[in-house]
C-alpha cells in the first residue's frame, strides 16, 4: 500500500514542492530564490548585446537616447516582471523590438536584475 501511494504522480509533485519550499530561507520570495547565472561565455554576450545593440538606442553609457535610461535609477519603480516582458516582446508602436529569439526569458530576467544592480 506504501509504495502505491509513493508511484502517484500528484504526491511526488506535491513532495517535489515542498523539498524546494523548504530550501527557501523565510520569508523569501521562492519565484526569486533560484537566480539564474549565465556561463561566462553567456555572460559576456548578453552583456556585450547590452551594451551595444540595447546602447544603440538607449545610449551607449544606458542613460538614455533615442530609448530611455537603463540606470538603476531609472528603473528602480518598474516592475522586473514588466521590464522582462518589454525585453522579450518588445513594446508595439515604437523602435523597441522583441529580443526573444536571441535570449531566453531566464537570462531576460538575469538582464533585468543586472540592470537593477548596475552593470558590472
């Protein structure tokens, strides 16, 4: 009778979640715990498609051109969510393309908090 509980598909999700839950320290958002980092290899790419195609319209210095600043500053009140979905899809009716099918949305959200930070 164990070990047919054990085979259902919903307890070992349901056992899967609250392993993960329980790595997360306290009142932490567990959505946030698992950060993404690129390899190094990726890193230095997403970070030079930062710098050069995103400084193209957002100034090479990301404080603002054609696009608006990139600074902590700046983005300090958006949404991570919000600014991932802009990276990814782009915004329609102006210059702001879709950046989906060179990145994936991990290392969106990993440009995201970079910028958040300050680029290193």
């Amino acid at each position: 009778m164990r070990n047919e509980f054990l085979a259902k598909p919903a307890f070992r999700a349901g056992l899967l979640t609250f392993c993960l839950l329980q790595s997360v320290p306290a009142g932490a958002d567990p959505a946030k715990s698992i950060a993404y980092e690129p390899t190094p290899t990726r890193r230095a790419e997403l970070l030079n498609l930062l710098r050069q195609d995103c400084g193209s319209c957002h100034g090479l210095t990301l404080t603002g051109g054609l696009g608006l600043p990139l600074t902590p500053e700046a983005l300090k009140d958006k949404s991570s969510e919000a600014l991932k979905q802009t990276i990814l899809y782009g915004r329609g009716g102006t210059p702001m393309p879709p950046w989906n099918p060179f990145m994936t949305e991990a290392e969106a959200g990993w440009i995201v908090d970079s910028l958040l930070k300050g680029l290193p």
